[in-house]
C-alpha cells in the first residue's frame, strides 16, 4: 500500500458471518485505523473522505489552540440535532458539574475508567431506580451517550445528583472508591 501501510499490521481477522451464512475470517480494523486505510488508498473516488479527514483534522487544531471553539461547535451540533437553547445550556451546566466530581474522584484516588463507571451507575442509580445500562435500554440507545438523549428534567437530575454526591464527598472527605460510593 501507499506509504508503507501494511494491512497486515492494522487489521486482525474476526469470524463474522457471511451472506451464506457461514461464519469467515475477515480482515477487521478499529475507527483510527480504518481511518488511516482511507488515507493511503490511491483512488480518486477516496479524495471526498481524504479532504473530510484533513477538514476534521484542521478543525481539531483550532480548537486545541481555542478551546472556545469546541464549545460552540458542541452547540451548533446539538442545534442540528434540534436541541433548544434551554436544552443545550442545561447540557453544557451538568457537563460543568460532571467535570467537578470526576475531578475531585481523581483527586481522591479513584483513576480506572471502571470506577468512574461502577460510581457513576451507583448515583444514577440512586435518582432513576435504573442501571445507566437499563436507562439506556428504556431509550433504546446502544452506544450513543446517555445525556445527550435526556430530557432537561432528566439533565437537572442528573446535574443535581452529581454535585451533591461532590459536596457529600468532599465533606466527608472521602478517598478511594470505598468511601466515594458510600458517599
């Protein structure tokens, strides 16, 4: 391939099931590496995914050296999407507050994508009666993030359940994820 990428070295073959019905090893890749795939394909017919991928990466750097720009692009999404201005500040307050608490997790020793996970379900818990993975199913969301298909009630729950397990906690003064999950 063009520029010394070698699929071999990118892909990993997965039994997946073919249209007969027979399961076949088939070369597979993640997102970043499909990504480079399409780099290096030497077709005219890739270019409108080559000029996209170099548009993204532009836009990418701009908001590195502004992160402002992240910010409003985060909103001109959620507008495409149909969000209300009500909707979309709601969103952005209880990612502010999200921030803190996992901020103050970190801080307090807790640092495996796990924990945040297994304390995150246990507040969501709390408020909905449900799993976030139960929330999810109830929405029938798959791997799309669960905020971002809330409700404003839902959102200002949720805002409200994290900063008061953060106050709780940093009261407390708890450490590790023993004593974040009691709190």
């Amino acid at each position: 391939m063009e520029d010394g990428l070698e699929l071999s070295t990118i892909c990993r073959q997965l039994k997946l099931q073919a249209p007969d019905g027979k399961m076949r090893e088939t070369d597979s890749a993640n997102t970043q590496n499909l990504l480079r795939i399409i780099q290096s394909v030497p077709s005219p017919k890739a270019e409108p995914f080559k000029q996209w991928l170099a548009k993204v990466g532009y836009e990418r750097m701009q908001e590195i050296a502004d992160p402002a720009q992240s910010i409003d692009r985060a909103r001109e999404n959620w507008q495409k999407l149909g969000r209300s201005e009500k909707w979309i500040q709601q969103r952005m307050t209880g990612q502010e507050t999200r921030n803190k608490l996992t901020d103050y997790w970190k801080e307090s020793g807790v640092s495996k994508a796990d924990e945040f996970a297994f304390l995150t379900n246990i507040i969501h818990q709390e408020w909905t009666g449900l799993t976030v993975q139960s929330h999810k199913k109830v929405k029938g969301l798959k791997t799309q993030n669960l905020r971002d298909h809330m409700s404003e009630a839902e959102l200002i729950f949720t805002a409200l359940a994290e900063l008061s397990t953060r106050q709780i906690a940093q009261t407390e003064e708890a450490k590790g994820v023993k004593q974040n999950a009691i709190a």
